[in-house]
C-alpha cells in the first residue's frame, strides 16, 4: 500500500539521515545501526544543549524539610558506625536517607556524617553512618538533621526559573547567584543559623551520585519454583542499579507501588538469557551483596544490614509465551522489576509480579544540589522550571518528543555525525553548518516572548515642566 504516516521515531530518523542526506539505502547491517543509534541519542542531547530552552523545558516541584534538633543522640555502645536516641521521632520511611547528621561535642567541635538509613527498634531510634564516630562513651549530644539544598530531577541540564509554593500566598521567581559570588559574600549555612522562612537567593552545589555497579547480574532457572504468572513466560535478560533512600509520596510520578529513590546509580551490565516456562521453572536473579561490600553485614554489629544502599532489579522481555495475557509488547526494552534489600543477593521471580511499564530503566548521572539562602526553617514546597535532557530512543518506534522542526534540525546534526565515519571531511562541514544554521532559527523562533497583544495607548497625563508621562500598571510584587 502506498498510504504514506508521519513519524518521527528512531528509525524514521535514522533512515532520513542515511538515505535523504548520505544516500544510503540500507539499513539491515546490524552493526552499523547500532553506530547510527548510538550517534542518534547522542545527536539529542546535544540538542538538548544547543536548542531553544522553550522546547526542552518542563515543570518540576520539589520539598524542603528544615533541620530536625529534637532530643539529644548517643554513640552505640558497640557499633561506632551507629548513633541512637529515644526521643524524638524520626524518619524512617527512607526519606533521611543520605541527607546529613552534624553532632556537637561536649568540647564544642562539630562532625559532620552522611546518613546511611535510619532505622528504629525497641523504641530507640538508630542512625547508621559509613565514618565511625571516635568515642563509644560519648552520650548526650546535641544535633541536627539537616538537607544542604534541594536535590534537583536527573534530568535536568538547567534550571531557570525557582519559586516558593504556599497555599493562599504567591511569591515571585528566586534569583540565582554565582557560586563565586556566593562563596565571596560569606552567604554559607552555618550550623543551621543562618534561616528564614523564605529564601532570598539560589545557587549551584555539588552533584549526589552513586558508584555503579562493576558486575552483571547472573540467572539460573529453579526447577522447585515453578512459573505461576499471571505474567507471561517467555525470554528475559536483566540488569540492575544501587538505590539510595526515597521521594517523598506527594513527588511520585510513577503508579502502582514503586517508590522513587532518592539517588540512583547508573545500570550494571546485562544478564545473559533466561527462559522459564508455565509450571516448570523461574527464575533466580544473583546480583552482588552490597551491603557485606560496604561494611554494613557484619555479624554481631548493630549496623548489620542496615547501610542505606538497595538494589533495583529491571527486566527486559524478549518473548511472551503462554498464559491468559500472552499479547502483549516484547520491547526488548528495560522495566522496573522490583527493589530488593543491600544484604539480599537473589530474587526468584515466578511471574506473579509484573515489570512496571510506567517506569522504563533511563540511567541516571547523579542529582544536582540547589543550595538556598537563607535556607528554610519549616517544610516548603518549590515548583520549578528547567532545561531537560530528552529521554533516549530505545526502540525503532520510541518517538522523539518533539516539534517537527526541531526533528530536521536533528536530522541534519545526526547525518553531520554520521559522515564523520561514513561520508568525507566535506559533508561533516555541510551537515554541520545546516544544523547550526538549524539551531540558530529555532532559538529565534521558539525562545523569543509569545506575540504581544496590541494595547492601545492610555491618555498621558500631564507634569509640571510640560512633560508627559505614560500611565502603566503597577508590577506585581509578591504581596
């Protein structure tokens, strides 16, 4: 049939940069469209960079929680990895985890410590860190529990806009300082005294990142564990990431039961094939013990299995075979399976869980820190606007979530790429030029304020000297 449909996905792309700009008709030598793919999603987050910030901005929110001080906290009588408290109540859903723990002295010196999880038993509250504290005896200490800034989405390549969000109260953007400035003026938090209800200014931290796992996951089938469902048999391969903490509930953006980490590490290797089948066998998945690689399983230590850092599983499906839901996508693309402990090093799936199709594995490179002064003294929520890198191409129909022209732009800059190991010195420079002659009409077009709407010219009214002067309505202040 001749019907012609407009498709912007990753093979279309492909296509239009071999064939339109290269003029090369095939696209079956496996190995050179992995080279065309690869170039293809690298291709975007340059255009990500380069392109007009009105077409790759989003809206995010994002919670501030102010320093918890409440009770006094102890070193563990045996453990010097863990700190306890029976007052107070603390957070042990995940959400402190890898925030920060200062401690003051008797002597009056400050340490500080990163949070490895919080954990209660007993009705004592536990606190486990990676440094160890220097004096088992030391009992009584003041402290806080405290977050450096707000921890920004993976995605993000630049923030532009940040605001506080209350109920009943509307407060204009929060300027962004230089680092440099910052640091020049002294506007550091110290000791959590340095705070205000609302902050005054922004400005860059650090980025949070997790080490990547070094080791592929291993599969066997378990023959004593039969595949049950009701998720389809079939092929699957898998790979894993380290999880660090949780969001909070309210910043979900996945359904069903998943919780989103706080911090992510990048993806392991993947697995080799697993084929279970209907009331034979599953599958067991093996993955490195990383709390035992950490110092946190330890026998007769309090801190045992209690380092902060899980393991999330995702699965790629390969084939669907039997059962009452058999027609379904075989993406070969990877989702959310199910997050296990740091001292666990197996799971058995057997079907009755399925992988999370809202949550398709994107590997992570850490969180930007937005620092804030002064920073807040009660919990406040922030809706913000940033630049973000677009999400991969992973399958040929994955589309680019884009307008049409950006697509050409893009089209031209992955051809550019391409030439550099298919064409000549020549067609670089050509493809290049266009793309960057590309670029600068979408920045023109797509970053310039909406058309403005005729106004009519108020009366002027008159002053003293014989001047005029144009009526214009106050700016918005915030209050």
């Amino acid at each position: 049939m001749g019907t012609t449909v407009e498709r912007y996905d990753r093979l279309t792309i492909a296509k239009r940069a071999l064939q339109e700009r290269l003029h090369i008709e095939g696209t079956s030598n496996a190995t050179l469209m992995v080279k065309v793919n690869r170039a293809l999603n690298a291709r975007l987050i340059r255009l990500a960079d380069d392109g007009p910030t009105g077409v790759f901005q989003q809206r995010f929110q994002a919670t501030f929680e102010p320093d918890y001080t409440t009770g006094t906290v102890a070193v563990n009588a045996t453990d010097a990895h863990v700190f306890e408290t029976a007052t107070g109540t603390w957070d042990v859903t995940g959400r402190w985890d890898a925030r920060y723990i200062e401690i003051k002295t008797s002597a009056g010196v400050y340490h500080r410590r990163r949070i490895q999880e919080v954990w209660t038993s007993g009705g004592t509250y536990y606190v486990s860190v990676l440094k160890p504290w220097p004096n088992n005896a030391d009992t009584g200490m003041t402290y806080r529990v405290y977050e450096p800034g707000i921890l920004l989405d993976p995605s993000i390549t630049h923030i532009s806009a940040l605001m506080p969000w209350e109920e009943g109260t509307r407060y204009p953007d929060i300027p962004f300082l230089g680092s440099g400035f910052v640091e020049a003026a002294g506007w550091f938090d110290h000791q959590g005294r340095d705070a205000g209800s609302i902050p005054s200014v922004a400005y860059q931290g650090e980025r949070w990142k997790l080490p990547d796992p070094l080791l592929a996951p291993t599969v066997a089938l378990d023959g004593q564990t039969v595949w049950a469902g009701p998720e389809p048999a079939g092929a699957f391969t898998f790979l894993y990431t380290r999880i660090w903490g949780y969001e909070e509930e309210e910043e979900l953006t996945s359904p069903f039961t998943a919780k989103t980490p706080r911090l992510e590490s990048g993806p392991s290797a993947e697995s080799g094939e697993a084929v279970p089948i209907y009331s034979t066998s599953s599958v067991v998945i093996t993955v490195p013990e990383i709390d035992w690689m950490r110092g946190f399983n330890i026998t007769g230590t309090t801190r045992k299995t209690r380092g902060g850092v899980g393991t999330r599983i995702y699965v790629a499906r390969r084939t669907s075979v039997g059962g009452s839901h058999a027609t379904i996508e075989t993406p070969e693309v990877y989702h959310h399976l199910v997050d296990i402990a740091g001292d666990a090093t197996t799971y058995t799936w057997n079907g009755s869980i399925s992988p999370n199709y809202h949550i398709r594995h994107r590997t992570s490179h850490g969180r930007l820190l937005l620092r804030l002064d002064p920073r807040p003294n009660s919990r406040l929520e922030f809706r913000y606007r940033a630049k973000v890198r677009p999400a991969p191409l992973l399958h040929d129909n994955d589309s680019v979530e884009l307008p049409p022209e950006v697509c050409d732009v893009l089209v031209d800059g992955l051809a550019a790429d391409l030439a550099k190991f298919l064409g000549t010195t020549e067609q670089v420079v050509l493809f290049e030029n266009d793309y960057r002659t590309g670029i600068e009409r979408l920045v023109g077009n797509h970053d310039q304020p909406m058309r403005p709407v005729k106004r009519r010219r108020r009366q002027a009214r008159g002053l003293r000297g014989g001047k005029l002067q144009e009526r214009i309505p106050a700016k918005f202040t915030g209050t």
